[in-house]
C-alpha cells in the first residue's frame, strides 16, 4: 500500500510535465456555447462554466500547485539549511542572531505572512511560491540546527577539526550529508504543506492567475455552480487529495529508508 | 476493569454531546412577526455621508432612507418634487425658485426650512469642500431665502438641468447642527434613521416616526455586506436575507427562480461595463488599433459567459432605457478578419502585447478572461493584472499607469467624463466638451436629443473604449415581500412602502438580550502565571520572558515594514472617483500618512503598547471597537475548534496505539491520512454545501452575535469548527500515535509488561505522561494555527471574524487595521509558544534546563 505513494506522485508529475505541451483540449482557448456539458466522448469529465474541458484543467491545475510548492520547498532549503548549519557551527552570538531571526519568522501564522507579502507584491504564482518559502525557511533553519548540534558533538567531527578543517567545510562535507535524513523527511513534509498552502491561496484568488489554470481557483470559481455540475468542485478538491496523499506516502517510504527510527 | 471504565467513558461522552446539540436546536427556532427586513448589498460604504465625496455605496443605504433631497428622479429620469413641491425656471436658465413642503423635520428635530436648503447647498461648495459634485454645483453664485419656505438659487450660467442635478444623493438637505459628524452618526428627513453599524458586517437602520410623508410599513432595515458569489447563493437559499437589489452571481438565477419562495427581477441599470483603453499608451494612439479592439470583441460571448446571458449589449456611453439611446452596437459588429486586417494597416502584423488591469468584481474578472481569450484570437496579447481597488485608484484612474482595464461606470448620465480633460481614458474630447456646453444651455428636448445622439456617435466614431455591455440590476427577493421599487436611475431602493405579505412570517433570530461570558485570553493568562508560581527556575523564565519581547518587537518591525511597501493609496482609496488631488492630499495629512518610515513607526509603536491601537482610515473609528467585536467571534471559535480536534484526535491516537497495526490502527490511520490531506477550504464548502444548503440543518453564513442568544449563536458556529478541527484533529491524532508509539518501544515499558501490568494501565500511567512534550507541542500550536486558519473558514462562511477583518483591511489599504491584527495574531503565536514551553517544562523537569 505504501509503495503506491511513489508511484501515485509519479503518475501525477508525470501528467504535469505532459499538460506543459500536450493536454486533450486548449485550457486558454473559451468556448462559451459549450459551457458546463456532462461527461461525454469527448469531454472525458465535461466542461467548465466557460466552455474548458475539465480533464485538461484538472492537469493542467497540477502544475501551479507542485511547481509552487516544489519552488518553496527550494527556498525554504536554500535559505534554511545554510542558517541552520551556521548557527550549529558557531554556537553564541551568531547562534542567537540565527534563533532570534526564525523565532520571528514563527511568530506569523503561515498564511497570514503570505497574506502580507502577496499584499505588497501581488498575486502570482512565483509570488506565492516566495510568500510560501518565507515561512519554510525558519522551518528547514530550526531542523537544520537541531540536527546538525547532534552531529558536531561527534568523534569523527573533532578529528576533522585537529585536521585544521574549516567549520564550513566540515559542515558541508560532513555534518551535511548525516542530517540528511531528517532533512529528507523534514522536506516531504514541506512539500505537501506547500501544496495545500499554494491551492488556498489560489481558492483566495491570490495565486496563479488566469489563463494559467489552478486547482485552487477551480474551486472558488465553481462554488456557485455546484448545484448543477458538482463535479466542477469535487473534482479539484479531489485531485488536491490525491495528490498531497501521494506526497505523504512517498515521504513515509522514504522515511523508513533514511531514518527508519522516526516512524509514523 | 480498566476497559470497562474506558468503555463507560466513552458512551458518556456521545450522550453528552447529544444533549448539548438537543439543547441548541431548541434555542433555535422561535416565531416572531415580521416587520424587519435583511437586505444585503455588495459594497460596504465607508462613511455614512454622500456629501463629501465618497462611494456609491452610501448613497445605496442612505438616500430616500435617511436623507433627501429637495428632488427627485422617477423611472426616465425627470425631476419630480420631494422636499421641494414645485419650482420655476427663470426664462434665461439663470436663475430658479423652489418652494418648500411644510412641516418637515430632522430625525433630531430640526425644522426644515430655506436656511437649511442655503446652508446645505453652500456647503456642498465651500473651499475644501470633498462633495463629488461640488464642480458641477460651482455654477450656484447665491442661495436666497426669500421667505421661510422659499428660496431662489442663482447661477453663474444658463442650466437646464439644475433640477434634476438636486435630485443626486451628493446634493441632499443636512442640518448644521449635525453636519460636522454625519460620516459616523447621520441625521436626514428621511422615513428611516440610523440605528447600529457593526462594521464589515452590518448596518441598521429603524423606522423614523416622525417622517413627514407615509409611515413606512417596516420598522427595521438591516443591511448585510456580501461580496462574494457563494456566500450570496447560500444566504438567499437558506433565506438568511430577503432581499438582494444586485445579486453578484447571475450563474445560480435559473436555480433560484425554481424556488417558489424566492422572486427574482432583472430591470436595467445606469452602469455601462466597458474595456478602458488608455488613448495615451503607445499603440492605443492609433485609432486603427482601437477600432481592431471593437472588432475583435463579441459582446454576446461576453455576456454569456460573465453574466449567464443577463445584460444588453451596447455600443457607446449610454444605456438602452434611456428615451436618448441610439443603438451603436452595430458600428463595430464581431469581425476578427477586419480586426487583423487594421492591425496590420497600423503597423502590427505580428500582433503586440498589452496589460489588462482587472478590479475585484466578478463580473471585471470574468469578462476580462473572455476578452483576453477574444482579443489573443485577432494576435493582441492581453496580459491578466488583477488588482484591488486601492491599486486600481491609484495605477489606473489617479497615474493612467495601464493599457486596457474593465470597470463599470454606474452614475447616471456619466458621459460627460467624455469632455473632461486628463480623465483616465487620456483622449482628447475637445469636441465632445463643444457639444456638452451646447448641451447646458439648451432647454428645447428636440434639440436636446440631436445632441446627445451626436455625443454617442462620437464617442464610438473614435473607438474611445470598448464599449461591452449594460449591467442589470439582477434583484433576488423574498416572494412575500411586496411595493419595493427599484428608483433607477438614481440606484436607491425605495422601502417606504415595503411590507410582507402575510403575518407571523417566521424569524430565524432571537432578540434576547444576553452578554457573553469572560474573555479566555485572561484566563489562559491566569493559568500561564499560577504555572510560573511553580517555576522551573526564575534565570530561566526572565530569559524565556525576555525572548518573548525580542520576537514581538521584531515581528512589529516586519509587519510595518512590509506593509509600507504595499502599493495603494489609502487616501486615495477613501475619497473615491471623484475626489480632487487637493482634497486627497489634504486627507493625507490628517491621516498622519506624511513624514518618515522611522518616525511613523516610533509613533505606531509607542501608541500600541500604551493601548492606543489608532484610528481606522477606512471606518474613521478607533481600531480597538473594529477588532473587538471580531475577536467575540474568532477567539471562541478558535478555542471550540481546540477543543474539537482534541476531543477527536487524542482518544483516536490512543485507540490506535494500543494495538499498533490492528484493524483499529489501520482504518484510523487511514481516516487521519485523509485528513490531513484535505484542503480546508474545500471540506469547509463541501460541510456547508451538505448541512446548510442542502439538509438545512445550519444557518449558510453570518454571525447574529452573541447578544442574538446562545442558541443561535453556537449554531452559527458548528459547520466553521467542524471544517476547522477536522484536519486538526488527524494531525494531532497521527502525531500522538508516533509519540506514543516510540515510548512504547522503550525498555522500562517491557519492564512492566513482564512484571505483567496490563496494556491499558500501561498506556495511562506510563507512556503518556512521557510522550507528552511532542504531544503538547503540537497542541500548543493548534491554537495561532487556528486563528489564522480562521481566514479561509470566515471566507467561505461569511462570518465578521479577525481572519476576514484582516483580508478586507488589506483588501482596502487600512494599513492600521492590518498592523493591529497582525500583531494580535503573532502576539497569539508567541504567547501560545511560550505556555506550551511553560506547560512541557513543568511535565518534564528534564526540559527546564534547556534554553
């Protein structure tokens, strides 16, 4: 059961990268004299309420939502880790500076700090995503940390310092790669947090705009028209489902993998 | 044994609940007559006086209810009396007298009389004055009382048209002895006067008993804010309101029409929906590319597709139901192949890009995905900018910093923007301005209407705009409610002759008077300082202390600095359309909007920790009575939905863990797995679509307030912390699980297994006590996570909470509301931190030492 996590995410992914240049039918193209139709031969899962088929959204929706989140989690790593690693290797003031600075970033609730910073840049997607990887940052940055003092009070890192290493050589050849694991998990974690922070956002109409579609908007723009085609809303709201579940599968299987002690 | 008493303890808890939900459903429902109605409006209006400048929207609530004028517009938009009987026209245009009713006085008392009609009028064009038509009404040079019901206005020039001029809500009769405070507290003749105003929420009004003309047969009106196109499905389907004058979402009017209940008219209104198009921006010079833009749209497909087939096509700045109309529409019929071929005559065969800026209105989003779509067939590009009303003000009509945008112009008679100079549309109008002035001074209707058909062509001759379509009034009512007139074009409601028909209509609110109980912050306060009594050592607790400070400081410092960077002017945004820069800068200043980052910061600062949360710029109240109304709201919420999730989530862990990998195990793990994964909003819709909408069984949306009763009120509330508590509760569950788990693992519990303690017991007393710190740490969180989880929640219930308080300031630019909230919520964050830090070090002495 687990092992159909990855290959779920997989398919998914896959048929993101396929809707970059080919789906069924031209998401951007409207087609209002064929609005909201039931499904057909043609239309494997019908229209929407401007005449768009629904299976070429629907895959078309991924990619906001896995590329947003995918973004995030990159800058969430990219400015997380460094910190983390900083602040582990030279315990005192920097250490402080660095605690300090991410208990601050913690103090915002998630959505509120995206609420602000999509205020101030407006909505997008590439604005989502750096809204959404502000609040990975102090995340990836505390984890980092706590892992990494563990690592440094190690033998094989105390040779490494009477060899004359540099602290940030010896984080990046040695301390990185054993807190990889918790990073790992740490990640997959992130990542379908990210998803579900980007369709919000979206439902918000705070992400990726028209003509780009968007799982998230799918949704508030069909909240209307549920009584007569409840499809239109279930059936996003299902592909963020899935898609996050496969997200959590496949961070278990890799979990068991590289730090079988944390179970879930 | 220790089975049975959990079995026992389980039962207890379902019959519990049980009575609990009896108990609430028996408050609910009583009957009460009907004299009241709920009417929700789209817009919420800042103010609550039409004489200084300001939105459409007060003049929806106030005019004909609150305040008069000395006229009135009927259906074709002649002048007909109402505070004035009858009025003469001097033969030169140059001068008027109007005669009096008798017998008219304020709601305060105030006799109405000549003096009234000079001070009002005068007002309206003192130096400094924000009233929206003060240009227009400078033509006034003096305001006669020739007796105590008769004055004579003279002007500087000859207009026609001065009569129906003082029917607009901008001209209306206000006393002076409230004139200085009508934005928060109006006074007017009008059959109804201002009663309550919970912003962002409600407003009402009650019945003014000493109205001069016919008793209206309502006593209370009561005007609800509702923007949004679901939340405005779900109230008309639960009947939660009775009337909506301008329902926002024409795609659910063929399902409300099958309700027999409901009674839905369309009627047409003033407000022309066009595509701008700034004549100044590069290749918008080009006539030829303007007249492409007409070719290239199918304002059929427009209509279809944004309105559901509901509104008429037009062709210039006029609407169809004006005697003056001329149908222009077939001036630039759909044609893609001609619209290519002028694009290529103006010198762009390969197509050109342009930005189309969209306002927040469904209808501006939704017909702008459709041009796009109309305008990428013909090789224009339109790249989508969506943008808030602030935004708009600023970049499109104050700085003309766009190409194309989509608006609805609603005023009556608006095409003399057409003549203005520097208007946003940057044409040239010099010879429409000619025909406007030959307009003024022609009284002969004959004439008249030669030019204004001119005045159309013009416009359309020169592809000034794209001119889409004519937005109806689509009104969704109450069956039962009858002798509402819709008095287009002046776009009031009239409810002087409202009533319902038929008695004893049941009323789903209570009117019991009640007030809710002590607030939960105090007391989670009281509990954090008996735990530090027992400290885990004061060194550690100052520190602690200490680092609590730092944080908040620091998240002020963020908060104000990001919000300085948000594009939009608040000034802007509260004066409105019509507002001079004069009049925009001079609110600046009053606002304290002037003067340093760093000194407007210490200002903010010092005033906020003194208790001073500061004035809102849009409501013009102090912040702290915006925001406590909202937290009656979010802080139970968020404290029931606490509850919730872990009344749900540790029982679930437990079951779970006592048997790892048994059925149990496996079907809540599968259960919590899916919880964690559905999107918040989505459950909280597919919740209010199964139990509110379609089974009934709780109201749709709003808050009626806790002075409603407990019943009501704790209604309301259930489907929000269900949708809240849900996800919640999966996590929890599933982290518990893990906690326990791995203490379970841990030899001093095989110890006692061996020693032949039962699993239960060992579970109890054992293992839980030492999962406990990740346990409550997720706990602790729970709480800031729902409160700001509470944003999405409160947009899809439509409830007056901090979440959408917070969305609608920053909607708005109300950058003082937004600071306030924003501290309050990370002010939230950081106290829970700190209790749980509190509450695991007093569980574990092994943590106390750590800092």
């Amino acid at each position: 059961m687990k092992r159909a996590g990855p290959i779920l995410l997989g398919l998914i992914v896959a048929l993101a990268l396929l809707s970059l240049v080919w789906t069924p039918f031209d998401v951007t193209t409207i087609d209002v004299a064929h609005r909201l139709q039931s499904a057909s031969i043609r239309h494997w899962l019908g229209t929407d309420q401007l005449g768009r088929d629904l299976l070429s959204m629907l895959m078309a929706g991924a990619r906001p939502s896995l590329g947003v989140a995918a973004l995030a989690l990159m800058v969430g790593v990219a400015g997380g880790v460094p910190l983390g690693l900083l602040a582990a290797a030279r315990p005192g003031w920097i250490d402080e500076l660095v605690a300090r600075c991410t208990d601050i970033l913690f103090a915002f609730p998630a959505i509120l700090l995206a609420l602000l910073v999509i205020a101030v840049l407006g909505p997008g997607a590439s604005h989502a995503a750096l809204a959404i990887g502000l609040f990975n940052i102090p995340v990836f940055a505390r984890v980092t940390r706590a892992s990494a003092r563990g690592v440094w009070t190690r033998d094989f890192i105390l040779a490494a310092r009477l060899a004359a290493k540099g602290p940030g050589l010896i984080s990046f050849e040695h301390v990185l790669p054993n807190i990889a694991g918790p990073l790992i998990t740490q990640a997959g974690l992130q990542l379908s947090l990210g998803v579900l922070a980007e369709t919000a956002l979206s439902f918000l109409g705070l992400g990726a705009q028209p003509p780009a579609a968007s799982w998230g908007r799918m949704v508030a723009d069909a909240q209307t028209l549920v009584g007569v085609a409840p499809s239109l809303v279930l059936l996003p709201g299902l592909a963020i489902v899935v898609t996050v579940t496969a997200i959590n599968l496949t961070g278990e299987v890799l979990r068991t993998r590289v730090a079988p002690e944390t179970g879930l | 044994m220790l089975k049975q008493v959990q079995h026992d303890g389980w039962v207890v808890w379902v019959a519990s609940l049980m009575l609990a939900l009896s108990l609430v459903f028996g408050l609910a429902l009583p009957v009460q007559a009907r004299d009241r109605i709920v009417v929700a409006l789209q817009l919420e209006p800042p103010t609550l006086d039409p004489t200084s400048g300001a939105a459409a929207a007060v003049k929806e609530v106030t005019y004909r209810n609150i305040y008069e004028g000395l006229t009135t517009l009927d259906t074709t938009g002649t002048a007909v009396p109402l505070l004035a009987t009858s009025w003469t026209m001097a033969p030169d245009a140059r001068s008027y007298v109007f005669h009096l009713r008798p017998g008219v006085r304020f709601s305060d008392g105030t006799p109405f009389d000549a003096k009234i009609v000079a001070f009002s009028l005068l007002r309206a064009i003192r130096p400094g004055s924000t009233n929206s038509m003060a240009e227009r009404l400078s033509e006034i040079t003096g305001v006669d009382v020739i007796d105590p019901l008769t004055v004579r206005i003279r002007l500087n020039q000859p207009d026609a048209g001065l009569a129906a001029l003082l029917a607009w809500g901008d001209c209306v009769m206000v006393a002076p002895a409230s004139a200085d405070h009508l934005a928060t507290a109006p006074v007017g003749t009008g059959p109804f006067r201002y009663r309550s105003w919970t912003r962002g929420d409600r407003l009402t009004l009650v019945r003014n008993d000493a109205y001069w003309g016919a008793k209206p047969a309502l006593r209370t009106i009561e005007y609800r804010f509702i923007s949004d196109p679901a939340a405005a499905y779900a109230a008309m389907k639960t009947h939660s309101v009775d009337l909506f004058p301008d329902y926002p979402a024409p795609e659910n009017l063929a399902q409300l029409r099958a309700d027999p209940a409901l009674r839905i008219t369309t009627a047409p209104s003033e407000g022309e929906v066009i595509l701008a198009l700034n004549n100044q921006a590069g290749p918008l010079r080009d006539l030829r590319v303007r007249r492409a833009i007409s070719y290239a749209l199918d304002r059929r497909a427009i209509i279809d597709g944004a309105m559901f087939g509901y509104g008429q096509p037009i062709g210039s700045h006029f609407p169809p139901q004006n005697p003056d109309y001329v149908d222009l529409t077939g001036l630039y019929p759909h044609d893609p192949a001609k619209a290519r071929a002028l694009l290529v005559q103006a010198g762009y065969p390969h197509g050109l890009t342009l930005t189309l800026k969209l306002p927040p209105p469904a209808y501006a989003r939704r017909s702008g995905e459709i041009v796009a779509a109309e305008l990428a067939a013909i090789g224009i590009k339109a790249v989508i900018v969506p943008v808030e009303w602030p935004q708009w003000l600023d970049e499109v009509y104050a700085r003309h910093a766009y190409d194309m945008t989509i608006v609805s112009h609603a005023e009556p008679a608006d095409y003399d923007i057409y003549g203005r100079a520097n208007y946003y549309f940057g044409y040239d109008g010099r010879a429409v301005k000619a025909l406007l002035d030959r307009l003024r001074a022609t009284t002969d209707p004959g004439a008249r209407h030669a030019i204004l058909v001119a005045i159309q062509r013009r416009i359309a001759e020169d592809a000034v705009n794209g001119f889409l379509f004519q937005f109806p009034h689509l009104a969704v009512a109450d069956a039962r409610l009858t002798h509402i007139w819709a008095n287009t074009p002046l776009q009031a409601t009239d409810f002087t002759t409202a009533r319902f028909a038929g008695a004893d209509v049941a009323d789903r609110d209570m009117h019991r008077a009640r007030s809710w109980g002590a607030p939960l912050i105090l007391l989670f306060t009281a509990i954090g300082f008996v735990a530090l009594a027992r400290a885990a050592g004061i060194g550690w607790l100052v520190r602690r202390l200490g680092i609590l400070m730092l944080t908040l400081a620091g998240a002020s410092v963020v908060i104000f600095a990001l919000l300085q960077l948000a594009p939009g002017d608040p000034a802007q945004f509260m004066m409105g359309l019509q507002a001079s820069p004069d009049a925009v800068a001079s609110l600046r200043a009053e606002l304290g909007l002037n003067g340093s980052v760093a000194v407007r910061y210490l200002h903010w600062i010092s005033d906020f920790v003194r208790g001073d949360l500061g004035t809102s710029y849009a409501y013009r109240v102090p912040v702290a009575e915006l925001i406590g109304p909202r937290l009656a709201l979010s802080l139970p919420l968020a404290c029931l939905a606490m509850l919730v999730s872990v009344l749900l989530g540790l029982p679930a862990a437990f079951l779970a863990a006592r048997r790892p990998n048994g059925w149990l195990d496996r079907a809540i793990g599968g259960l919590t797995r899916l919880g964690v994964a559905i999107p918040g909003f989505w459950l909280a819709m597919i919740l209010l679509l199964a139990f509110a909408v379609h089974l009934s069984w709780f109201p749709a949306s709003g808050f009626p307030g806790w002075q409603a009763g407990l019943g009501p009120a704790l209604l309301s509330l259930v489907l929000p912390t269900l949708a809240l508590a849900l996800p919640q509760a999966a996590l929890i569950a599933r982290v518990a699980r893990a906690a326990l788990l791995t203490e379970q693992g841990r030899d001093y519990v095989r110890t006692a297994r061996a020693k032949g303690v039962g699993r239960g017991l060992i579970l109890w007393r054992h293992i839980a006590p030492n999962a406990a710190a990740p346990i409550l740490a997720i706990i602790g969180l729970q709480f800031p996570f729902l409160l700001a989880g509470s944003v999405i929640v409160e947009n899809v219930f439509y409830l007056p909470g901090l979440g959408s308080l917070v969305v609608q300031a920053i909607t708005a630019r109300d950058l003082i509301v937004v600071q306030a909230v924003a501290m309050l919520m990370v002010a939230a964050t950081v106290i829970a931190s700190f209790l749980t830090d509190i509450a695991q070090a007093l569980l574990d002495p092994r943590l106390r030492g750590r800092s």
